[in-house]
C-alpha cells in the first residue's frame, strides 16, 4: 500500500472584535477582518502546515505553525506564533521574542457545495474564556 499525502493550499480571512472606550465589543458588524492563508499537508485524517497573515506577517521571519485533524466535515486544528504579538495601549502591533504566544484553537465545518471551511477560532486558557472570532477559508 503506498501513502501519499495531499498538499493544499486555503486563504480568507479571520475576524476579531472591536471594543469600545467601556471595554464593550462594538456594534460594527464585522470586527476586525484580517486575510491569511494557510499552507496544509493531508495524511489519514491529520495534517500539519504553515500560515501567514496579513496582521502578523510584518512582524515575524517565519511563518505560524498549524496541526489539526478532519472527521467527515469536522476540521479543527490549532495555530501557534514563533513568539508573542499583541496590540499594546497605545494600539500598535507589539512583540515579546521571550514569551510564548498562547495557541488559538480552530474549529469549522467544510462545506462541500461552496468549496469552503467557516467556523470560529478562540485564544485563552480556558476555553470559552479569552479571545475568540471567526474564520472563513476557501481552497485556493
């Protein structure tokens, strides 16, 4: 039996939303959307890859890694920075080479009559806790 693996390649765009003054996410319907492409290799239901975003890419000499399963049109998997970025106070894209930046969880369904995975991602320690938004990912 020969194995072979499957390379694929996906790009769209996450979201995250905007708070206001209060602290309170803001009425803008969208949040912030950002365009990222992910780069997948496929083997039994697994997969690992890389992923670059518009946000982050300025920041960083090497792409995110990804590792993560497909069950029927289930697909889930988990992103990790080289190393800590976030929006510091005076809202500018800041780095910390000496932290590690907390993995984001993925989570979508593929749908196969629009080609496509939609789904949400979160940040925290917890889940349901943290950061969170959604994703969208069309095969390129």
């Amino acid at each position: 039996m020969k194995i072979i693996d499957i390379q694929e390649n996906w790009s769209g765009y996450f979201t995250y939303p905007v708070y206001d003054e209060k602290g309170d996410v803001s009425n803008e319907e969208e949040g912030r959307r950002v365009p990222f492409e992910i780069a997948i290799n496929l083997h039994n239901g697994t997969f690992t890859g890389t992923s670059w975003d518009e946000e982050s890419k300025p920041l960083f000499n090497k792409p995110a890694t990804i590792k993560g399963f497909i069950e029927k049109n289930l697909i889930s998997f988990t992103m990790q920075y080289p190393y800590l970025y976030y929006i510091n106070e005076q809202g500018v894209l800041a780095t910390d080479k000496d932290q590690k930046h907390p993995a984001i969880r993925y989570t979508g369904f593929f749908n196969d009559t629009e080609d496509e995975i939609v789904g949400e991602w979160e940040m925290g320690e917890t889940p349901g806790e943290g950061q969170w938004g959604e994703f969208e990912l069309k095969k390129r």
